[in-house]
C-alpha cells in the first residue's frame, strides 16, 4: 500500500535534492577597455619549473630536451 493512499497526499514529504531547476547564465557585457600584454600572462609558475629543471639531478641532454 502506498503512503499517499493511506494518509493523502497532504502527508507526503518532497524529497529533498541538492540541485536546482534555477539557471541563471552569466551574460558577457564587455568593455571598451584592451588590456595591457603583460597583465595577459604570468610567467611565474614557468620560470619556477625551469630553475628545478636546472637544478635538478638529470642530464644536460635531458634538460635542455625539457627547456
């Protein structure tokens, strides 16, 4: 016997769900605005890899095949 018949419909809990049937997509306004080359590009992360690359226990072979 279902839940429903016994009780009524009144007495059924939803079931709960972490998603959402709401979407709200992000809308791309742009700027008139170019921005500067340099702000484009960070050049951190590489140049930390390289300096382990150099420093590391491989060949010269190897590691001017990875720089």
């Amino acid at each position: 016997m279902r839940q429903e018949d016994l009780f009524g419909k009144d007495h059924i809990k939803p079931l709960e769900t972490k998603y959402t049937s709401k979407v709200k997509a992000p809308i791309y306004e742009p700027k008139n605005t170019k921005p500067i080359i340099a702000e484009l590009i960070n050049r951190s992360k590489s140049q930390r890899l390289i300096s382990e690359i150099e420093i590391s226990n491989v060949s010269n072979e190897e590691k001017r095949f990875l720089i």
